[in-house]
C-alpha cells in the first residue's frame, strides 16, 4: 500500500484483492505503471489553473481547452478544479491500473 | 481521458448554459471587460484569452476585423458555442453519441504532436499579443 495516495481510500481494497489474484505476468508491468501524483496536480492547478494547465497535465485535453478558451472558466472553473482535480487524478491513476489488470 | 457519454454531455451543456448566461449578462447590461480572469487581476498582464467576449461581442455585430484585432479566439468559441449545443440536442433527441466521438477524435487528435505544437505556438504568439495589445 505504499502507493496508497495515488487512489482513492475507498479503491483501496478492491484494488489490493485484484493485485492479489492477478497472474504473475503481469506482475513487472504493474510495477513500471506511472501514476500521477495529485499533490503535484494541486499545485499546478493552483498555480496554472486558469490556462488549464492542471487538465492537461492528467490528460483531459478537451476540458483543458476549454479552461483555457475561457480565461479558466470566468474563474470560477478555476477555483472549483483546485478541490476537483485531485479525485481527478485518483481517477486517472484508477483508469491507468485498471487497463492493465482487465486486460 | 476516458469519461462516460452523459458525464461528458452534462459538463457540456452546463459549460454551454453558463457561456450564454454570460453572453446574456454582457448584453443585458452593456459592458465586457476582464473583470473576471484571476491572471489579469493579480498579475495586471492579460490572459491569452482575455478580450473573448469583446471579440464574440463584436463579431455577433457583425464586425470581423474588430473581432479578430480584440481576439481571435473569438472565432473558435462562436464556432464551439454554436457547434456543442446543436450536437447535444441531436445527440439527445435521437439518442445517438456523434458529439461524444467527435470529442474523443479531436481530444486524440489535439495530443499528436504535429497538432499540439502548431496550437501551443499560435496559443503563446496571441497571448504576447495580448500582452502587447494591453487588452
């Protein structure tokens, strides 16, 4: 669990009882997986949340066009990603395991 | 970013809604500034999109060149503003995803770096301008 903050505590569980049936094989793919950290995310969001920048980053390319086409949302786009882009990330790294493990 | 068709639908139409409640707002009461990008107020430098609604303004009157010299932006989001709502209305009354592929093909294309360096170029020319412009 010593990647526990790269998801959400909720996933936790689900996500160790998978690792603990999945094949071998797959074992050397799980460990080269980068995962998005969302404290790095936090910070870009508070720092470049207006250009989208923090969209970007986790890969959300459309969302990140439109903050960016919208000067972050009127602003209001902006300050509501700094609490959102957090799960976001979480999400993400969940998508990213999730490929390899039910595939 | 893989995201389901009715979350991406509901973040669209809601992005859309607060567009034209904006748009409306400008119009109803007569002026449109940048009294709303955070970069602009802290920074006192203009955001690469700042001018926008100026330029959408101008160019609901019809004005193209005035709109392309406040910026040109202006020209995708009209597109976009027109585009996106037309799209979810189909999509939702006939059922049908041609928005949210649409989406993904132009989220796919937009990483390819033969796209994403052109657009990132354009994107920091205008802000420069913007910058010179004092907007």
């Amino acid at each position: 669990m010593t990647n526990g903050k790269f998801f959400e505590s909720h996933h936790l569980m689900q996500i160790r009882e998978k690792l603990l049936q999945v094949d071998d094989s797959k074992w050397s793919i799980i460990q080269t997986l980068q995962f998005k950290d969302p404290t790095t995310s936090l910070i870009i969001s508070l720092l470049g949340g207006s250009l989208g920048i923090d969209r970007f980053i986790i890969g959300d390319t459309g969302l990140g066009v439109g903050k960016l086409l919208t000067c972050g949302g009127l602003g209001i786009w902006t300050i509501v990603d700094w609490f959102l882009i957090m799960p976001a990330t979480r999400e993400l790294n969940l998508t990213t395991l999730q490929q390899v493990l039910y595939v | 970013m893989m995201r389901s068709r009715n979350s991406l639908y509901l973040i669209l139409s809601t992005a859309c809604f607060s567009g034209y409640l904006w748009l409306f707002w400008v119009l109803w009461f007569g002026h449109a500034s940048a009294e709303v990008c955070i970069i602009k107020h802290v920074t006192d430098i203009p955001c690469p999109s700042c001018g926008t609604t100026r330029s959408v303004m101008a160019l609901l009157q019809g004005d193209f060149m005035m709109a392309a010299s406040l910026n040109p932006l202006g020209f995708i989001i009209i597109i976009i503003m027109i585009v996106v709502p037309t799209g979810l209305i189909i999509d939702c009354l006939w059922g049908k995803s041609y928005l949210f592929f649409a989406y993904q093909k132009s989220e796919h294309l937009l990483k390819k770096p033969y796209v994403a360096v052109p657009v990132i170029a354009g994107m920091l020319i205008n802000w420069i301008w913007n910058i010179m412009k004092a907007i």
